[in-house]
C-alpha cells in the first residue's frame, strides 16, 4: 500500500509543527509530510533538496566517523545518530525506513536540523548583554573527583578564565558562585533568569563507571516536549515526555552548535554529540542554556589533561570564541563557523591562558542583590554527596 503524502508549503509545514517558534521561509520550496503509525515523517532526500546539501545514509549499526565525514548531512538508518555539519548531532527519534527511503522524524526537522543547519535564521537569536556561568557543584558537592583533582575546582577555574575573556569582548558576566560553597540549582537559574539578555553556560567534566576508556566532548540543551532524551535508551510512550518544552529552544541549539564547532574544532578531543536532557539547571532556566561536558575525569589521559591549567584556559578560551560567535548571528547573517573552518584557520592567534582575578569572593554583590542574600545563606553544609536519582532527568548531578 502506497504511504499516504501530504504536500505543505514551508510556512505551512513550520506553523503546524509542534509549535515551532520561527518560520522556515524558503520560495518555491514544499514538503511531503509522510504519515507513519500516526506520526510525520519527511524523507531524507526532501530534506537534502530543501537545504541544499548533500545527504547521505549508512547502514543500521555503522558508526559516523566524525574525521572523515564528507557529507553536510548523514544518518545512521534506525538509529538518532546523525552527522550535520561535521559535528555529531542526536536525533529525538530515530532514522526509519520505509518502501527503501530513510525517513526522519518531523520534530527533528524543526527542532533538530533546522536551528542547527541555520542557527542564524532563529529569531532573536545572539541577543545577549549578560553570560551567566555555572561552575558545576561545589561546596559538599564534588561532583566528579579524578587522582588529580575535583570536577568543582575544575569547573570553577574554568569559569574564572572565561569571564575576563568574556569581559574583554564587551559581556557582562556573572557567575553562579565565585568560591567552593554549594548554590542550590534553583538559585543558579533564577540567576539566569533575573538577568537582563542573559544566556546561561554550566561547565562540568563528565565520568562513568561503565566503561574508563570514555573520552570526549558533549554538550546538552533542554528536550523538547514530547521528545525523549538522548540518554534515553527505548523510544517509548512515557509520560516524562510530555513534561513542558522551552521557548527558547531554538536559540539554545543554536548556542550549542556556535560552542561545540568552537570547541571541537580548537581542541579536538573525541565527538560525543550535541544531545538533549533534562536536567534540573536546563529545565528551570527560561533563557537560551547549555550544559558543557568538557572530558571524562574517569579517563587517564584526559583526566590528567583536565587538571593542566594551560589547558583549561584553552578550553575556556574556545568557550569565549563560540559565546561571540553565536553573538554575531544576526550580525553576519550566515552559519557560524563549523569544526572544519577552525581547524582550516592554521594562522589563527592561540588562546592564551589568563590570569585569575585577585581573593575569591562567596558572592558578588550584584548577585547577592539578583537573588537574595538569604538564598545563598540557608544553605547547611552536607556531610556527603548525595547519591544520584534513579531518573536522569531529575538528577542534581550531571552523570
């Protein structure tokens, strides 16, 4: 039986899906929205056509190999891994086949492909004044701890270097702490949230106890409503799915794709993907949000890496380069530079490491007015981590 197809004009086709907050405007441009056990689908050769780039499809269980893409777009068939721009990309649903086409769920066109082909098109997109950076855990929370060290002082460093680096292209920065002392997850978004054009970047380090040879980058915005997240393993009716999406979706993925490219493309360290969750700091931040994965402490090289503070100052440099470049898209009016164009830049200045700033502080007094003396105060000490929850999605601690 022949699928049924629907024919829809771009606008139509962006209007009428999931809500989506931007228009797709492209002239004489229609999709054919195919209808699969209920849900939309569009074939990957219509998505290849409306954008104009080449498209490819490997088969069921093969790996993208991110250095040796050659395709703007690849798809893994049965699978949400995917390839756009060079960069590993996760799908909210798998890839499927049907009558010998690879079909791609319409959620992920909208939410997926498009802010991450052009992240420039999102409107307003780049509207910033203020970066807000969250130095992961703190205080009785360690977070991960590596034989050279804890993800907290890590994470604050990193933040440290950043914000004179930021300072210096023009943004205010805030941090949600400025010394080792634990700000409950829901202060640390009200921060965000109280700031004026603000944009929110927490810096963590990664860790597993499945598997010590795990390296590598990920970078995590919010989960669209009725879409589950990466970590997810079985795409099945759930009800945590229909749990509130974000207004600012497409403007957290753009800022995903405007770092990631930066930091892919200046420290190539492994690919592990642009990918969706839950978690508490991305859920209750109303502003465009990230969540950076810089490295496994459970890995012995990179973890030994993690602890070289000329390396953190690169890494957080490449964080500063991707904040301006997402800065810049409505600007330039063009994609952001992707992984290729920053390792292709062989005369490009190296980012060079920054001195950090005089006594740490507990708090500054710009945040101490933003959320309250009181919110940092009623906070008791704990004596121990708390273990992680059952469920990703509500975890205090970033896995």
């Amino acid at each position: 039986m022949p699928l049924p197809v629907k024919r829809w004009s771009v606008l139509a086709f962006v209007f009428t899906s999931l809500a989506v907050p931007f228009s797709v405007a492209i002239d004489a441009a229609d999709w054919q929205v195919i209808k699969v056990n209920g849900h939309d689908y569009l074939t990957v050769d219509n998505i290849s056509k409306f954008y104009g780039l080449p498209a490819e499809v490997v088969p069921s269980g093969a790996k993208i190999q991110s250095e040796t893409a050659n395709h703007p777009l690849e798809f893994v068939s049965g699978s949400r891994e995917a390839m756009i721009n060079g960069a590993r990309s996760w799908l909210c649903f798998p890839a499927i086949e049907q009558d010998g086409k690879t079909l791609v769920s319409r959620t992920d066109v909208a939410k997926t492909i498009e802010p991450l082909v052009r992240p420039h098109r999102v409107p307003n997109v780049g509207k910033v004044q203020t970066v807000v950076l969250d130095p992961g855990h703190g205080g009785h929370d360690k977070g991960q701890v590596s034989r050279y060290g804890a993800e907290k002082d890590f994470a604050l460093d990193v933040a440290r270097k950043l914000r004179p680096i930021l300072q210096a292209k023009g943004f205010k920065v805030m941090m949600t702490r400025e010394g080792d002392y634990f700000v409950p997850l829901e202060v640390r978004a009200k921060i965000a949230n109280s700031a004026r054009n603000s944009i929110f970047v927490s810096i963590h380090f990664n860790a597993t106890n499945d598997d010590p040879n795990a390296t590598g980058f990920e970078i995590f915005s919010f989960t669209p409503r009725g879409a589950p997240s990466t970590s997810d393993g079985a795409v099945t009716a759930n009800s945590a799915y229909m749990q509130p999406g974000s207004s600012v979706d497409a403007q957290s993925m753009a800022l995903s794709a405007c770092i990631y490219h930066s930091l892919l493309g200046q420290l190539r360290e492994y690919d592990r993907g642009i990918k969706r969750a839950r978690f508490a700091v991305l859920r209750l931040t109303k502003v465009p949000a990230v969540l950076i994965e810089g490295g496994f402490l459970t890995e012995r090289g990179e973890s030994k890496l993690i602890s070289n503070k000329d390396w953190r100052a690169k890494f957080a440099g490449a964080i500063g380069v991707g904040i301006e470049s997402y800065q810049a898209l409505p600007v330039n009016k063009q994609p952001p530079m992707l992984v290729a164009d920053y390792r292709r830049q062989a005369k490009s200045a190296p980012v060079e490491a920054v001195s950090q700033e005089g006594n740490v502080k507990e708090a500054d007094a710009s945040l101490l007015e933003l959320v309250g003396r009181s919110a940092f105060l009623s906070q008791q000490p704990q004596t121990a981590t708390p273990a992680p929850t059952a469920s990703l999605e509500s975890a205090p601690i970033v896995p």
